[in-house]
C-alpha cells in the first residue's frame, strides 16, 4: 500500500476515532430510548460502528499507526473525534441532537476520500450509513414537533463541533491539501455545503430555528488540524477504561 500524505493519515484518525466514541455513545444509550425500536436501532448502529473502525484501525496500521495506541492505549486528549461526542449528559433529544450530525458529518468526510484500496470498504460502510443517517432525520423530525426549543439549543452547540471535525471553510478547492494530493475528490468546503445544505433543508418547514447555529465554526486560527476541534478536552477517563476493554478485556476492539 502507498503512502499516505501526513494530512491523510490525521484526516482518516478523525474518522476513526469519532467512529469510535460515537459506536461507544451508541452503546450507552441502546437501553435507554423512548421505544424498544430506538433500542434496536442503537445497539445495531453500535455493532456497525465497531466494524468500520477495526477496518479502519487496519487501514492506519499500515501508515504506520501502533495498534495499541489505536485502541485506546493513549491520554483522552489524543483522540480526535468531534468535541461534542466527549460527553452527553442529558435527556434523549440532546443525545439524538448529537449523534446525528457527527454520523453524517464522518461519512460525508469518508465519502469524500478518493482511493481505489479504500473504494470497496467505503462502499459496504456507505450501505451501512445510509440507514443510520435516514433513522437519525426521521427522530430529528419527530423531536422537532415535540421539543423544538431542546433541539434547537442543542443543535446551536453540536453543528459547530461537526463543522470542526469536517474542516474551516476557507479549505476550497484550491487550498485542500488532500484535494491537491489526490487523496479526496471533494474539499472541505464542498463537504460543508452539503453537510449545511442537508439540516438547513431538513428543517426548513419545522419550529426548529437555525439561526443561532455558527455557520462559519470553526475560526481557521483556532482550529487544531490534527484533532478536527476548537479547544482542548476529551473523553473523560472512564469512558477510556471502557474503550480499552480493562474490565471486560475479551470485548476490546482487536
């Protein structure tokens, strides 16, 4: 397998490690939905989470990435996933208001990823996505006829981290570096647009306002290429203890 260029290997990490805390949110919440449908569907996204990140756990070992630190055997401030997944604290429709962007914000990120060894493996995880992202718009309709205004206070705070984790705006076509090394055939630009267009278009005919969502997040200057983020945090530690498998250690991620 090739090289990848430096921004790749950080770009594809982002990925996985948000694949990797957001099948973890998964999991934690697949008993706690208003219906044994919203059960079901949790747990099944989180089995389908884990799987796309062994597979792409692989893909980075062979960059040169170490297994171990891979699989959680690093501080929380060295994952890169979306900031807005290091803690979800309250009911339901903040949880669903999390999750939802940050699945469709990753996908659109891996959807955009232009590599013949990477096409077959995007393609299954693309079948996959499809049923998350269609089950997360319908609960994101549903809560906005019944809590517009926890949904719109949510989303003011999750759109801007998934708009982090995709990339600053100023990234066009012409200042991609993965565009210009052939390793997307869409820049971070063109990501956003879609990625705006779809919940600004989702919410169009509901009580949901967008207007105190910062479009614009992240502020170029600010934000850490390396982690996708704005700021520092993680994931607090006992989310990690779980990630590494230490008490259950024949369920860790292999």
């Amino acid at each position: 397998m090739s090289e990848w260029p430096a921004a790749a290997v950080d770009y594809v990490q982002a990925i996985t490690d948000t694949k990797l805390v957001l099948g973890h949110r998964y999991a934690q919440w697949s008993l706690a939905g208003p219906s044994l449908e919203d059960d079901i569907g949790g747990s099944s996204a989180a089995q389908e989470e884990v799987g796309h990140v062994r597979q792409l756990f692989r893909k980075l070992e062979s960059q040169g990435r170490d297994g171990d630190w891979l699989r959680g055997d690093r501080d929380p401030e060295e994952f890169a996933n979306a900031s807005c997944l290091d803690a979800i604290d309250g009911d339901w429709t903040e949880y669903m208001a999390t999750i939802a962007p940050v699945d469709r914000a990753a996908w659109y990120m891996l959807d955009a990823v232009d590599r013949d060894d990477m096409d077959g493996m995007i393609t299954k995880m693309g079948e996959d996505e499809y049923f998350h992202l269609e089950y997360h718009d319908a609960r994101l309709e549903t809560l906005a006829d019944e809590s517009p205004e926890k949904l719109r206070s949510t989303l003011a705070e999750t759109l801007p981290s998934a708009l982090a984790l995709i990339g600053p705006e100023n990234l066009d076509d012409d200042a991609d570096p993965l565009v210009d090394a052939g390793f997307t055939s869409q820049s971070v630009e063109g990501i956003r647009e879609r990625f705006v267009d779809h919940y600004r278009d989702l919410f169009a005919d509901t009580d949901v306002s967008l207007e105190d969502v910062d479009w614009d997040a992240p502020d170029a200057d600010a934000w850490d290429e390396t982690r996708r983020r704005v700021g520092g945090g993680g994931i607090r530690k006992e989310d990690l203890v779980q990630i590494r498998g230490e008490r259950n250690a024949e369920f860790a991620i292999e």
